[in-house]
C-alpha cells in the first residue's frame, strides 16, 4: 500500500522533532544547566541547541542524499557491511541503554513527586508497557501518536510557566554571561542541553518513510527550533523566578515552578500534577521514539521484519536496565556517561558519514 | 435429497414434475399446489408456497388469464410455436414485470423459496418462475435510536426493498449504484452495496465487496454480523463500522465518499469506513447554525470524555492528590465522606456498577416498568445509599454526571465502549492515581491513534491532521465552507461545494455601480 496517506508528512516530523525533545530531561534539565553555567544558563542552553542544531542539519543533509535508507541502511552502504553493522550495533545499545535509564529516571521522579509509597517498578513496568505496546506499529501510526501527543504536551507547560511572569526578578538573569565565567564551566551547562536535547537522532529512522523527503529541512528545522524556543522558555523561566542558588538545591525545578502556580478561580488550587500529565506525555513520547529506533534498528540489522516479536523481547532488557542503578546519583551518572560519549559523538556522526560517501561516490536509492 | 437436485434437469412429463418438487417439500403446510388447464387445452400446475405468496394476485394475474379460454387465432399461434409457448404465455398473455423462463431443479426450489410462483406445463421440460413475493412489513415511522428535532422523520424498515427507495428517492442521479450480494449458507440473506460511482474510491469499493464475498456463515439475522464480519479489529472495544437507521444520515454519508451496505432484514445500514469523529455527530448538525452545532458538538464530545474519566479523575484528587482541592470545598468533601467504610475506589466502582445494572435492566424491562424502573433506582437507591452511609453525596454527584454525559452521545455503540472502559481506568487510578489515569488514557489514545477502519486512520483528521477534514469533527464549519469531501476516503470528485457559493449572497437591493458608502 503505497497510498500518499501512508506517509509521513513535514508537520508531522515537525511534531515527532518536539515531542522527542521535550521529554524526561525536561524537569530537571535546567538543574544541570545552572549547575555548570550559574546565571548564564540561558545563554548556555541556546549555544547548546546550536550545537545539537548542527548535528540536526547533519541529518537532514545525510538524509536528502540517501533518501531511500534508514540509518541502518546508509550505514552499510556507506561504510560497507561489517563496519556499518557494527555503527548501527553502537547506536542501537546507545539508545537501549537510555531508554532504560530514562525510563527509571521518570520512575525516580515519579516516586519523589506523586507516588512517594508506591514501588518503583509499577511506574517502570507500566512505562515500558506502554512503548513496548506502540513501538512495533507502522511509521505513519507512529507519526500519528506524536502529533497527537504534542498539543497536550506543549499546552499545559505553557499555561503553567507563563503565569509565572508574575514572579520573575530581573536580577537572577544578570549579568547575561553569569557571576565569573568560567569556559569550561559554560560549556559544561551548554552540553548538557546538548545532551537532553540530542535525541532527535530519530528522524533518521523517519525520513525515508516521508512523503517528501528532500524537502524533510522544513519540517525538521521548523520542530526543531518550536521545542528548542520551550526549552530556552523553561530555563529562562525558572531561572529568574528561583535565582541560581535555589536551582542548585532542586532536582526538578520545573516542578516546583509548577507547585508555585496558582490559576484565578481557585478552580483547583494547585496544577503541578497538570503539569505532571503533561510531562508523563512527554516521557512516553521521548521513549517511543527511542524504543522505536531500538526495534526498526535491530530489525534493520538483522533482516528480521517482525517488529512486535523484536519489541516484545527487547523490553525486559529495557527492565534490566531500568533496575540496574543503585540511586538516582548512579543513575545520573550513567546517563551522562551514555549521553556525553553516545549522543554527542552521534551528532557528529552524519558529517563522518556525509565525507566518507562524498569519497566513495556512495548516493542514495539502493535498498 | 438437495444435493441430488442441484444437477437434475426437469423431464417432459408434468406429473413426474410435480412428484418431483412434492418429494422435496415432503408435507409442509404451506407448500401448495393448483392444476389448471392451459386455456383450456394444456394440463398446467402452479407451485408455490403460501405463506410467502400474495394469493390474489395469483388468483388475478397469473390463474386468471391463463385459464381463459382464447380465440382461436391466438391458440393457433400459440399452437405453431408450440417450442415457445413458455416465451409466448410471458410475451402475451402475463402482466408481469419480473417473469423468467428457468430450466433446472434448483432455481425452481431456490425461486419458490423466494416467494416465487412456478408454472409447469405438460410435455415442456422448462417453467415459469413468476415474482408473487409478500412479506409482511411494518410502516415507516421515525427511528427509536437517532432522534432528531430538526430533519427528516422516515426510517429504515426490515425489506430492503423499501430501504433502497428511501435511497433512491433521495438520489435521483444515475451514478448510484446499489450492487447485489447473498450471504449466509442457510438464510440466504440479501445484501446490498450502495454508493456513487463517480465519488466512492475504487479501492474502498473493492475491499468493501472482498470482504463481504469472503463471509461465509450459515446465517445473517441482522446487519451486525456482517459488521462483525468486515470489521478491522475484532479485538477493539470501538465500533469501527457506523450504523444508523435513518436515509438521510446513509445518503449524506453515501455523497461524501463512503459506502453503504444494507442487509435484508435490518432496519440498520451499515456505513463503511468510519472515523471516530462520526460517533459523536448527528444528521442534524448540518441542519441548524453554525456556531450552536459547534458548540454542541464540542458538548457531546465532553460529555464523551466526562463518561469515560470523570469518575477516575475524581478517586485520582480525591484520594491521591488532596491538595487539588480548593480550601473552602475541602470541608464539604471530607465531611460527606466521613461515615464511609469504604475506600473512594471501592465507592465509585459500586457506585458504577450498579449505575450500569440500572441502565441494563431498564432497557430489557417492558417500557411500561421501564420508566419506572429508572425512577426508583436513581432517586430512591442514590437517596438510600447516602444516607445508609455507603456513599458520600459527591460521589453520587459524581457518577450521575459520568452516567449522564454517556447518553448524550447519539451512536449507542461507541457510548457503550466508553462507558465500559471507564472501569479499567478506575481501578487503575485506585491503584497509581494520577499517573495510573494518564497510563490508562495513553493505552486508550494510542490504540484508537493506530485503530484503522478499512485503511482510515481512526482518529483523522485530527491524527493525521487535515485541515479541510477539521472543519466538518469537532467543530461544523459553515457549509460554505466545506468545499471538500472527506480527504481521508479519497474520493474520486473532491469538490462538495462549488467555490462561487464562498464568495456569499448579493444584495438584490443594491443599485449597480453603487458603492458600500
């Protein structure tokens, strides 16, 4: 069936591009930043998403040449069989692992923030069911649940940090570069941004099945710069409303912006758990896209087109994974490690890839 | 004794005939037979069966003519092509819009099981198959389940016969097309396709009568087993086939690319595919304002939502997130609550089923109970309940509100669906609170997201999005402005409304050349 509305649309990539964006990271994200940055974390968070941009035009150059392959795909014929198996083998672990450890990450928050008596494994169990349930749908179905997912997404993180307007103090932001600058320091709270926000990856498993696939900049860089603006919006926010110092001491400043918050009405008199509904979206849109590179990834490797069986037997790895932290301090750090050495380098990747077709002659097509 | 007749050709000789057909209906009472002589001349039987048969007009229009004596001319005539008298007696003597000339055993059985009437004649080894079909039908009065304030007042009835006219009636154009089935081995059940040629989708077409071809069942007793039948997803708790009882409903969605399938002895037409957005609309939206149908659409689809999650939101604040509540109602929430043994959970969940036992029973009582039924159990049991201390007031609140918002839904299929999906949703809210209600909505979304309704996306085209198909779901755009049909069906004529009507009515009171000034 090869029918025009089975493919994947520029707005929907656009959408698949938010939604895999705003995911877990988002509530805690801005701790990190001003972790290395101090006050300059906005700044920091938008030379972070230049950098990640870069990796995203990668993407779509690579993409606009082979127009036809996967990231599995154009990895073998790029790199030839064994070399490209083994790149595409890399990814795939590299994303196993985060959607394991995301998927605990959002079970440690969900414990310290709605469910403090509820074991941990029921909020990953049910996660990972959720995704495991999705992932082996088609890709358009797949377009579908992120465009759907997205208005009830962004929607409620607007209505719960715009109020906050009310509570900003200029001189948290100030001065623009933060107290001492340190470079290191700097690009430590830009890359962290880098890092969360790095995960669009996936759109290279998307593009080929895209109605225009040449034309994928449009949809990519619009998605890309919406959920790069919400991002920028959520740092900026909660900075001047809690200051550096503040931020250092939460986990997810995000969330307490949100406890903050009081709607007119007293309809309800607090919203932070809107803002967790929105967030658990989030999540589950992050890790589908995750999980779906995972399942076409290692079906693409192998051959082997049974996408509900692969997903099936993937998600109790997911499980292992998920338990496999001590705390959430093992934890943070092993997503660091996996996002530092596994993301970053992936957004240089596409550019290696470009260079080494351009020398070979390799061009898209062949499937 | 079937088996052997399917081959069996008929002899020359009229009483082996008759034998014949009498050892297959054996003594069945309203099998019968009537000898007559051929103008006078011939020995003749007819068959029919009686109870299917309207007997006067085989009295008038067949027995009548053909026992009168002609001139002798005409018997000549008939005489010399003795080879077609058969063709003769249908050419000049009988008034008959549906006559046929057969030859084989079966279609004499098949046609007398169809309420056809049969002339044997001696020494001719073919008959006569004449339509004398009476069935007893009802009038046609306004649909129980669709009812509407504004719109037409006629409904489908059980023949399809009647029902293809009411089609007809309102489709004048030649492009309609109502294309012939049979379906189940034992009922021999009549099954109509109905769309326009020149809007529907080759392709949905095809996959329509693929589907309907590959039934194979001893029985179609109602248009819900062919519903069963063609339908994507078995497993689904949602209806992915509409059905409705109304003709206008049938030809609007007929106009806008889709397909109706009517089955002989259902008041219910199927129509194929259907999108999620058509449970919650009525015929009528089309027929009033604009802006009050919008809103009254976005009213059905809350109330859709209210059926499915207001009771579990409530467990959700309730018992996971007190601090929601504001300060003043907290009081009146815990004070209602402070005699209940129960947990909330357990609360709604009774609460909700015995909602659901009262809904049950008062659709199976007789009417006449049924009203009262309905009475007793919401004023008396809700009052009862509270103030035994089972239930607090707002839970009783609560439920009604969810109960209430499912009836607002027209399409009894899909508000059932909700209504029974609701309980997975309490129970896991009771469980997980709040994250357990996004959980159990997420299954919920993203199934409906990758249901499929003879290749349709379910949920379009709100995912994937289709701004032309927007304008006619949630909200009714004027019709002016829904130039398009359907995207999703891909019809083959795309223009609904020719784009000169956009531009709006002249003002017939305006002087040419005069100015706005």
């Amino acid at each position: 069936m090869n029918k025009p509305s089975d493919k994947v649309t520029n707005l929907q990539l656009a959408f698949i591009i938010i939604s895999t964006m705003l995911g877990v990271s988002m509530l805690g994200l801005t701790h990190f930043t001003v972790r290395g940055a101090g006050n300059a974390a906005p700044f920091a968070s938008l030379v972070g998403i230049f950098i990640a941009f870069i990796g995203l035009m990668g993407y779509v150059l690579i993409g606009r040449r082979f127009t036809k392959d996967t990231l599995v795909g154009y990895n073998e014929s790029i790199l030839g069989k064994p070399i490209g198996r083994l790149c595409s083998f890399l990814i795939v672990i590299v994303f196993l692992a985060l959607t394991g450890l995301e998927t605990r990450q959002f079970a440690e928050a969900v414990q310290g923030s709605i469910l403090p008596n509820t074991p941990m494994h029921i909020s990953i169990i049910a996660m990972i069911l959720l995704f495991a349930t999705t992932s082996f749908q088609r890709v358009d179905t797949f377009a579908s649940i992120h465009f759907f997912y997205v208005p009830l997404i962004l929607i409620p993180i607007i209505i719960v940090v715009a109020p906050a307007f009310r509570d900003i103090e200029i001189y948290h932001m100030t001065p623009i570069l933060g107290n001492d600058p340190t470079w290191g320091g700097f690009m430590n709270g830009a890359l962290a941004v880098t890092q969360a926000i790095g995960n669009f990856v996936v759109i290279a498993m998307v593009i080929p099945f895209m109605k225009y696939p040449k034309k994928s900049w449009k949809g990519a860089v619009g998605g890309f710069w919406i959920a790069g603006f919400i991002v920028i919006f959520m740092t900026t926010m909660t900075v001047a409303v809690f200051g550096e110092n503040e931020i250092k001491k939460m986990y997810w400043p995000l969330l307490n912006l949100g406890r903050m918050i009081t709607i007119p009405g007293e309809v309800l008199s607090r919203i932070d758990a809107v803002l967790l509904v929105s967030w658990v979206y989030g999540v589950f849109t992050t890790l589908l896209s995750y999980y779906f590179l995972v399942v076409r990834g290692v079906c693409g490797i192998f051959r082997f087109h049974h996408y509900r069986v692969v997903s099936l037997i993937t998600a109790p790895i997911i499980y292992g994974i998920a338990i496999f932290p001590r705390d959430i301090y093992t934890l943070y750090d092993y997503i660091r490690m996996f996002s530092s050495y596994g993301v970053v380098p992936l957004l240089v990747y596409p550019f290696f890839l470009l260079c080494i077709s351009i020398i070979r002659k390799k061009k898209g097509g062949s499937v | 004794m079937l088996d052997t007749s399917q081959e069996t050709r008929l002899t020359t000789s009229l009483d082996e005939n008759v034998q014949t057909v009498k050892k297959v209906f054996k003594n069945d009472a309203d099998f019968s037979t009537r000898s007559f002589h051929l103008f006078n001349n011939i020995p003749a039987t007819s068959l029919f069966i009686s109870s299917l048969v309207d007997k006067e007009k085989i009295n008038r229009d067949i027995i009548q003519p053909l026992q009168e004596k002609r001139s002798s001319n005409n018997e000549e005539s008939a005489n010399s092509t003795k080879k077609d008298l058969l063709q003769s007696l249908l050419n000049d003597y009988l008034y008959f819009a549906d006559g046929e000339k057969k030859q084989d055993l079966s279609s004499l059985l098949d046609g007398l099981l169809h309420g056809k009437t049969v002339i044997l004649l001696d020494g001719e080894s073919q008959y006569l198959l004449l339509d004398t079909l009476k069935t007893e039908k009802r009038s046609i009065e306004q649909p129980e389940t669709e009812r509407v304030v504004r719109g037409p007042r006629d409904g489908f009835i059980e023949q399809m016969e009647s029902n293809i006219s009411l089609l007809r009636y309102r489709l004048p154009v030649p492009e309609f097309r109502v294309e012939p089935f049979e379906v189940g081995e034992k009922t021999k059940t009549k099954v109509s396709v109905c769309y326009l040629d020149n809007v529907v989708s080759d392709a949905l077409l095809e996959e329509v009568i693929k589907r309907i071809q590959d039934i194979s069942i001893d029985r179609i007793l109602d248009a819900g087993y062919i519903e069963q039948f063609i339908q994507d997803n078995p497993r689904s708790p949602f209806p992915q086939v509409q059905n409705t009882e109304r003709p206008d409903k049938a030809v609007g969605n007929i106009l806008e690319g889709r397909v109706i399938i009517l089955v002989d002895g259902s008041p219910f037409a199927l129509i194929v595919p259907a999108v999620f957005n058509q449970f919650y609309q009525t015929s009528e939206d089309y027929a009033g304002r604009t802006i009050i149908m919008s809103i009254i659409r976005v009213i059905r689809f809350l109330s859709l939502i209210f059926s499915l999650t207001f009771s579990s939101l409530y467990i959700t604040i309730v018992s996971f997130h007190p601090e929601m509540i504001p300060a003043q109602f907290v009081v009146a929430a815990s004070s209602g609550r402070a005699g209940v043994p129960f947990p909330v959970v357990v609360e709604v969940l009774l609460m909700e089923v015995a909602m659901e036992i009262l809904r049950e029973a008062t659709i199976r009582m007789p009417q006449q109970v049924g009203g009262a039924l309905s009475i007793v159990g919401v004023l008396v049991i809700g009052e009862a309940a509270v103030s035994a201390g089972f239930v607090s007031p707002i839970t009783v609140v609560i439920i009604a509100l969810s109960t209430i918002g499912s009836f607002a839904t027209p399409s009894y299929n899909a508000a059932i669906a909700f209504r029974l999906l609701k309980f997975p949703l309490i129970i896991l809210s009771g469980f997980i609170g709040l994250l357990g209600l996004a959980v159990g909505l997420m299954f919920i979304i993203n199934h409906m997201i990758s249901l499929r309704s003879f290749g349709v996306p379910y949920l379009s085209p709100v995912s994937p999005w289709n701004k032309q198909g927007f304008k006619d779901s949630l909200i009714r755009a004027p019709l002016r402005w829904l130039t398009e049909r359907p995207a999703e069906l891909q019809p083959k004529d795309k223009v609904r409304v020719e784009s000169g009507v956009e531009s709006g009515p002249t003002n017939p009171f305006k002087r040419k050349g005069e100015n706005d000034e």
